[in-house]
DNA sequence: CCGAAAATAT
DNA sequence: GATATTTTCG
C-alpha cells in the first residue's frame, strides 16, 4: 500500500538544516587543479587510481584571504591517480584547465537529490540544482549529466514497482539492497533515499511545495565550524588548489527566451535577491547534515568520502 | 538552457 | 567489458 507520502517530509526535517549544522553552505570540490599539460593518456586502460591516497584536506592555502572565517577549504578528495608522484609537486600550469573527472559519492548524490527533492522535480533542472546545492566547482554539466542519469534510475524504477515491495529505494542505511535494482545502474543511486515523488510526478495529487527554497535561516554564529562534505574528484588529480571557474559567461540572452523563471536569480552564486517573494538570505542555501552511509557491501567498489562534519 | 546520445576514460 | 562521466548534438 502507499506509503505515506507525507511522511517523507518528516525525514526531511532531519535532514533539514539543523540550527548547528545550518549554515553556509560552500561545499569545495573537485580539483580545479591539472597538473598535466599535455599528459600523456595512452588510450589504454588501465585499472588504477580510486586509491586512498589520503590526500589530506590540503593544507590550508597560504595566501589566502579569502573569507574571513568560512569557506571551506577544498575539502576535494583527490584520488590520484597511480602514477605521478614526482612531478606534482609545484606545478601550475595554470593553462589549461582540464577538469578531472567529477566523482560522485553517496554523499554528493545525497545533496543533488535533496537539491531536486525540495525544487521538485518541475525546476529541477540543472541549473537550478547546481544553485541549491552550491557546491563549489560544481558546474552545470556534471549536474546535467547526473540528472540524466538520476532520471534513468528513477525511471527503470517506476517500471519495476510492481507490487510488492514498493519499495522504491533499496533501503539505504541498510543497504538492503537484495532489491530489484540491479546493481549497474543503481550504485550510486540506491545509496540515498529518493523521494517518493520523483517515482510519479503530477500523478494523484498533491503537488506540494513550490519553488521555494529553502533554508531558513541562520543565526549562530559559532566558532568557525565549517562542515564540508567531500567532495570527490579526480581523475588524476594532481591536487593544488586553484580554484577558477571558467564556466560561462552571459547572461540569459538567448536568442530566445525560455521562459521566464519562476525563481531564483541567474548565474552562479551572485547574489539573487528574494526568490518569488520567499524571504530567504542570499547564499548559502542550505547544508543538510549527512549522514554515514555504510559503503555498499559488495565487492569492490569504494569510494572514500568523508564528512568531517565538523566537530571542533 | 535543457535533454538525450555519443564519446571517452577509468 | 562494463560503468561512470564528459562532451556534443538537437
């Protein structure tokens, strides 16, 4: 029988930003680093990298400056790639800037669903997820490309929901997983708790919640206890930590104009005034808590992540 | 800009 | 080879 639909918001107030864990919400990742040039990638294959290399939170970069008591160090796990080694050390090409390849771990999975869960999936569109989860380094295209993905999952499952089971989500904490999913496709997904409203938008009823953002507000100002949720990247990271952010550079002005936007202001994290009347502060929507995930038990795949959830 | 497909890398 | 992620096309 239906689950209770509206029970899933109850789990969002846990998940919702505690008055601790609320807070900014600048999630570093990815290594804007590359180090390689021209890197030689024979176009072979070879089975290496994801090794813990335990790259440390990267010391805290000299220069510095930046904010005055926040922004997260880039919390990027860098998984390196086996080799590399020596040159790494110094190098900024500083040209060329080759992103590495985007991981996504449960916990960045975590917030893109938590990030389409709360614009529904009506405005969940790229853009505006990458907005809501502010994730920095984030770009459009890894979301894009996520979502789609993202989209696949939830499809395959509403196919298979037949009856039994319901169960839409292989159960995460548990990792119940036995479920009907196979194991390809659903990793990475099965690992965070989808929303029951993703399995059949505009179907019944109830089409809660508006585009509103959410994130109420923050008042505590604590010691500088920046939670930063791994972020995991890398291909072949040669870490550094340069952040730069070529992403583009209009502004709306295509030739034609979609729709207007029932929310949210443009661009990247620029200051976008009130959304749609909802009082909310610019910037630093959100920051849910995350929570442990035990890795998947089966063989072989492990990404690390961590989440220092701060703890001073 | 969004969506899906193809291409590439791992 | 398969999967994950990126890049290109519509």
């Amino acid at each position: 029988m239906r689950e209770e639909d509206s029970n899933w918001f109850s789990r969002w107030e846990e998940e919702l930003p505690s008055p601790d864990e609320l807070m900014p919400l600048s999630q570093s990742l990815i290594t804007p680093d590359l180090a390689m040039a021209f890197d030689i990638r024979n176009p072979n294959h070879h089975h290496a990298q994801q090794q813990q290399s335990s790259v440390q939170p990267a010391p805290p970069p000299p220069s510095a400056a930046v904010q005055p008591s926040s922004q997260p160090t880039l919390a990027e796990f860098a998984a390196d790639s086996g080799d590399l080694g020596s040159g790494a050390a110094g190098d900024e090409p500083a040209r060329t800037l080759k992103r590495p390849r985007l991981v996504w771990t449960p916990q960045l999975h975590k917030r893109f669903v938590d990030a389409v869960a709360h614009l529904g999936i009506k405005n969940a569109v790229p853009k505006t997820i990458m907005q809501l989860m502010s994730v920095d380094g984030l770009t459009r295209e890894n979301v894009a490309s996520h979502l789609q993905k993202y989209r696949l999952y939830l499809k395959r499952m509403q196919g298979l929901s037949g009856g039994s089971g319901g169960g839409a989500n292989g159960g995460s904490g548990g990792a119940g997983l036995g479920a009907s999913t196979d194991p390809a496709t659903d990793h990475l997904f099965a690992s965070s708790p989808v929303p029951p409203h993703f399995l059949h938008p505009g179907r019944g009823n109830s089409e809660h919640f508006l585009p509103f953002v959410p994130v109420p507000a923050l008042q505590h100002h604590h010691h500088h206890q920046q939670q930063q949720i791994v972020a995991a990247a890398v291909g072949h990271p040669h870490l550094q930590s340069q952040y730069h952010r070529p992403q583009m550079g209009h502004y709306g002005s295509s030739p034609n104009s979609q729709f207007e936007h029932p929310f949210l202001g443009r661009q990247t994290q620029q200051p976008m005034h009130r959304i749609g009347g909802t009082p909310m502060h610019n910037q630093a929507p959100s920051s849910y808590v995350e929570d442990l995930e035990s890795a998947n038990g089966n063989g072989g795949r492990k990404v690390l992540t961590l989440f220092p959830t701060g703890d001073d």
